[in-house]
C-alpha cells in the first residue's frame, strides 16, 4: 500500500493509504467472465475488533457514476466528515473508499478491452465490492454503507443484499426504484450517442468520438439547478462560454468507452420488489433542487413505507444548494449523519 496523510488539498487526517485487491475468474451476471478483475482502494483510519473479533468501526463509503474514491477525498467532502472531530473521524473509524468496476483505477474497458470488456451492471460492482471486504481485507462487518448518487443506488442494494452486514445506511440522492422517465432519458441520450456516433467504431476509436461532448454536456445540464446556472450564466455569450469551459475540461478527463459502460450499468438497478429485505436503520437524504432525483414524482414517500427502520430528510432549496452535487457539499447535511449513528445500534 502506499501511504499518504493528507487528502484533499491538505486537510490533515488520519493515515491514508491506497491499495489493490485480485479477484480471479470473475463471473458476472450477464455470464461473462474476466481472468483478473483488478479493484483499487483507498482507506483511511485503522480497522478495530472488539474482544469477540468483531470489526466495529469499519465504514464503507461509495462514490458516484463516473467518480472514483478520490473523488471523495475533497475538503467539502472528507474535510467536513473524515477530519478531527467530524461524525467520521479518521481516528475513530476505518474508512474504505473504493472505486466500483469500471470507475477510476479498478478495471475499466479502457485498459485495452475496450468494448469487449465484460458488460456489467449495479449488482456486479456490489458483489466485487462485499468481496473485496471480506475476501481482500477481512471485513465481515460495516458500521455503515454510504454512498453518493450511484454510491447511493449502491447502499440500497447493500441493505437488501447482506442485511446482517452492517448497523445503518446512508443513501445520499437515490431513490430506490429502478432507472425509468427523466432519469432514463438522459442516460439514454448519453448511451445512444455514443453508440450511434461513427466515431465510435464499435468501440475500437483512435480518438475520443465527438459524441463524448455530447454526454459531458448533458451531465453538465443534470448536475446542478437552475438558479445557480443563472447566477453563472446570465447572458448568452456568458452562457457558452461557461459551457465551453465546464464541458472541455470533462472532456479531458473521460473515455467514451468508460462513460458508455458507467452509464449503461444502471439498466439493472431496481430495489422496490425487496425492499422488505431491509433490516439495518436507513436515512435516505434528497434534495428539493435534483433534477435527477425529484423528490415530486413521490417515489421516496411510496417505496420507504415498506422499509421497517427507514426514514427520509428533503433539504430544501437554499442559497448553497447546488442540485443533484449537493451531495458532496456535506457541512450542510452531516448533522444527519450524527444522528444516524447516534440512533443505529450496534448490531
């Protein structure tokens, strides 16, 4: 492992270090299978056991599509949670913050499979991820599972996966229904022109298709409010070249294969038929300002009666909302997270 102790632009915390866990002869749900699936790592704090052996103060933390566990290491993120004093505590808590299968330095269809790289889906990152604990790191129990947007999409299945596996749930903008109406849309906007883009050569391009700009502009629409996008943008010429920027530094940073898979993974996300699975308390945390997730359409208010220790905030809509990216703007939701963890028992 290599060993650091400061993240996000030098917010000192507790040891950090990342590292690199094999799984051999991986089979994923669709049947297809990869010799070598490669799962990187980040972790902060030391794990500790109580006198029965128990890990007690491990804390699973998932990051968002697209994103990476580095991604989390940012002062408005791990600053707010992870430092001295903070309800994650490095010092306290053993902090595992992994990049999903085909995100960050895991393997991803841009290490030379490109498209022929196994086609994955939420419940393969969620099966490689409980592995990678118990198998890679000797983790057979989680203080909590959280996780941003898809991280989020990711907790629920957590809960009804390995009920037993962890003291309580923080899912941050996820409902827990499947990818359907709007949400579907602009996912399918995004995969479609990719896919249908001749640059794209079947996967096989020598560089980026021009339709990776199209999907780094429809992120760019999805991520934030309206109001905020007036405060930056109000006039025309203000307008594109804000876009402009924004989008040509995404650009810079993704692969068209990457995105195309990352957003294609979502077609088999769908808690709501077992939901009743859930035993660990669970907060769930939206935002009166994410277009992704509205919170009108009533899917939370519906869904979570069948959850028996669920629970829901709305933040409303304030001055420091910043949309679907409120998520990771955590000084103004931590308070949750306290409370959580003052009300989960042990189990």
């Amino acid at each position: 492992m290599e060993q650091s102790d400061s993240v996000g632009g030098g917010a000192q915390l507790a040891p950090h270090a990342e590292g690199e866990f094999l799984l051999h002869n991986f089979q994923f749900a669709s049947g297809e299978r990869l010799s070598e699936l490669r799962l990187h790592y980040h972790t902060l704090g030391r794990p500790c056991r109580d006198p029965q052996g128990v890990l007690r103060n491990a804390v699973l933390v998932l990051h968002g599509t697209g994103g990476s566990g580095a991604h989390l290491l940012v002062p408005e993120f791990a600053g707010e949670l992870f430092g001295p004093g903070q309800p994650l505590d490095a010092s306290e808590y053993f902090i595992l913050l992994p990049d999903a299968i085909g995100h960050g330095r895991s393997s991803r269809p841009s290490d030379g499979l490109r498209a022929r790289f196994p086609r994955f889906g939420y419940r393969d990152m969620v099966v490689a991820q409980h592995r990678l604990l118990t198998e890679g790191l000797g983790i057979d129990h989680l203080r909590l599972v959280m996780g941003t947007s898809m991280g989020g999409m990711h907790t629920w299945v957590w809960g009804e996966d390995y009920p037993d596996f962890m003291d309580a749930l923080l899912p941050l903008a996820a409902l827990p229904t499947q990818i359907c109406a709007r949400n579907r849309v602009w996912r399918r906007i995004i995969i479609d022109a990719i896919r249908t883009d001749p640059d794209w050569c079947g996967g096989d391009y020598q560089r980026q298709p021009r339709s990776l700009r199209i999907a780094a502009q429809i992120m760019f629409l999805m991520g934030s409010n309206p109001v905020l996008r007036w405060q930056q943008m109000p006039t025309l010429s203000e307008s594109d070249a804000f876009l402009d920027a924004a989008v040509d530094s995404a650009v810079a940073q993704l692969d068209a294969n990457d995105t195309l898979y990352q957003f294609d993974a979502s077609r088999d996300y769908d808690p709501g038929p077992r939901l009743e699975r859930i035993r660990a308390p669970l907060l769930v945390l939206t935002w009166a300002d994410d277009l992704i997730n509205p919170p009108e359409i009533g899917v939370l208010q519906r869904e979570l009666a069948r959850v028996a220790h669920g629970r829901a905030v709305e933040l409303p809509f304030s001055a420091a909302s910043r949309g679907h990216e409120s998520q990771m703007l955590a000084a103004g939701w931590k308070h949750h997270l306290l409370q959580l963890l003052h009300d989960a028992p042990r189990r």
